[in-house]
DNA sequence: CTTCCATATATCTGACAGATATGTCCGAAC
DNA sequence: GTTCGGACATATCTGTCAGATATATGGAAG
C-alpha cells in the first residue's frame, strides 16, 4: 500500500463512526458517498486486510453461530493515519469520459450515430437527479449531527449542479444537431 | 487486450486523421481531448504493439538516420473495430472524486481543514476555465471541417459548463462556511 | 422443499496511471 | 566548441483498482 492509495481512507473515514464488516462497509459507501465514489470488494477486503496487519484498525471474527463475520474497529494510529491525509490537498481526480470521446471521434462517421447516446445521457442525468434528490431527503432523516449533514449535503449538492449541467449540454446539444 | 479497453479505440480515432508515432498520438491526445481524456505511455506503447499484431494498424519503423521512429497507420481493419465500438452505448465512467471524499469525511475533524481544499478547487476551476477558453479559440484556427470543429466544440462546452458548476459550488461552500 | 435474495468472505484477471530507464537531436548559453 | 537543457522517441515495471468469479449461510416467499 503506497502513498496514492485512496481506498485505505475511505474505509477509516466510515469506520470512525462505527465498527464495520467489510460487507457493510461497501453497503455504506454505496448509500452515502455512491455519487462520487466507488469500491469493490476485490480492492476492500485486501485492504481491510492490509489496515489491521498495519494496525491502523483492530479485528474481531465471529465465525461462531455460521456466518462469517469479522468486525473491523478503527485504532488510535488509524485515525491519526487519516487526519494526516484529511489535512494534505486532494489529488485532481483522473478523467476519463467515453461519452465525450465518442462525441469527439463522431466527426468521423456522422452525426446520426451519436443522438442515442445523447438521448441516454440526458435519461442518465435525469436519473441521476432524481437519485440525488432522494438522498438529499434522505440525509435530513439521518441521525447524525447538524455539522455531518452539512458536509454530506454539500458532496450532494455539487452532484445535482454537474448532472444539470450535463442534462443541460446534451438537450442543447440534441436540438442543435443539424 | 479484452472488450473493457478504451485505450485502442482513441488511438484509433486518432490515426483516422492520419499516420502518427506513439509520441506525438500522447500529445495530440494532450491537446485535443486532455480536459476529459488522459493516456500514458505505459499503457500507449503496449496496445500499439498490440493493435499491430491483430491487424488494426499497420507500422513502419525507421530506425535509419539515428531517432527510433515508429509511424502508425490504421487499416481497414481497424477503422471497421473502431466504427463498431463507436455505435455501442458509452459506458458511465467511474468518478471518484478525492476533493468530494475530504469534504464528507470533514465533518470528523472540523471545517477549517476543507477552506484550503475549497480555496483551491476555486483556484483549478479558474485554470481549466482559462485552459478551454484558449482550447475553444485553438479549434477555429484548426484545419478542420466545420462537422469536425462542431464536435470538438461540443466536448469542450460540456468542460467549460463543469468547470463553471464547480467553481459556483465551491465558491458557494466558502461563503457559507460558518 | 426449493428457489431466490441478502449477507458475508475471498481471489483472479486485466486495465490503467505514474515512475523509471534509455537514448538521440538540436539550439542556446558560455 | 562544448556542455546543458529541452523536445523527440521508445519501452518496461510497480501498484491501484474495477469487474468477474467462487463459495457458503440464513431467511422469506412460493
């Protein structure tokens, strides 16, 4: 695990408030911060793994009564692991998007091709929107402190303007296609 | 090389305009398509080698007069590959935004860690403002048909709307911030 | 009673970014 | 005139990561 490692932080930052199974940990990323970020469990367990051989969290199995089951707790050295990489600038995420590179490369076979997928675009920003509304709801329901839920509001936010602005581009895109 | 790879289809695309080493498909790439599409050589010089030997491009190599040069050309083979790849329905890309995960986990560790992040995040949004603004005047003067410049133009406006929402929100967030 | 889904762990493959290594050619400073 | 830096040019290696696959249990619906 070297210095680029993201995944390590995600699963302190959301042990901090609770002691997590791996499984409830992907469960949880995907409820609250799915939007902007993703895991697998082929990258988490691995990891899990890695943090409690390092020490920055603590592991409790519970193979007894059938299912498996190892709760992860986060230590002292953990959350000071994390405060550290809190505090240093964040990293400008790599881009890569296929619906602009296939807009882009369209120059070379015409224009017809590409209105389906600018068609699925604005449904996916659509989707998007209505998704993140949800959330947005969902959030004020939370029991969690004012503070928390600012924060969160503030990752949804920021979701909800990009998806409009993508809605917004592809409708405009989709009239003006000559 | 398996049917997630996108590397192969940008090359391609490229090469439709014309013949190019794998030096100068990377600064093209930098050029045109950089604010939302990045390669790197690791990963250019193998599925060179690789579309080369399933026929998609052909190579012609002059190690004569002393600099290593390998010119590139795509074949009918490969503009078909590419025309069949351009049809399909653009994968959703992966985000993971690390600027978004800092400002969830904030509510852990206090607001005044995140100013510095959103400071520049504001300070980035401006650059790549300012970086499409001269990307967008670049592309009139480029010899180009006006189908192609539409299409060029197109990924750039989509840059210039997600760079201004970003800048909106994060500037938003600092004032806000209580 | 079996089929389906949520819970739960784990590994393997392949895509990819970033770093590193190696070498040439050319122009400018010195 | 030579040395130094930058553009040109190829290539490989390490580590991160997404997605697919494998395996097994418990509970609920049918």
């Amino acid at each position: 695990m070297s210095e680029r490692a993201r995944t390590p932080y995600i699963l302190l930052g959301l042990l901090c408030h609770e002691p997590m199974t791996g499984y409830e940990l992907n469960a949880t990323i995907q409820r609250t911060v799915g939007h902007f970020w993703q895991e697998s469990f082929g990258q988490l367990y691995p990891t899990l793994k890695d943090l409690h051989a390092r020490g920055l969290v603590s592991m409790s199995a519970s193979a007894a009564g059938g299912r498996d089951r190892k709760v992860y707790t986060i230590t002292d050295d953990g959350r000071a692991a994390l405060f550290r990489w809190l505090a240093e600038p964040p990293q400008p995420s790599v881009v890569r998007s296929e619906l602009l590179l296939k807009v882009f490369l369209a120059s070379l076979g015409g224009v017809d091709d590409l209105r389906p997928h600018l068609e699925a675009a604005v449904r996916a920003a659509n989707a998007q929107i209505t998704h993140l509304t949800a959330v947005r709801a969902a959030v004020d329901a939370e029991p969690a402190t004012e503070h928390q839920r600012r924060c969160w509001l503030l990752t949804v936010d920021l979701g909800l303007r990009s998806a409009e602005a993508t809605r917004a581009w592809a409708e405009r895109a989709l009239s003006e296609g000559t």
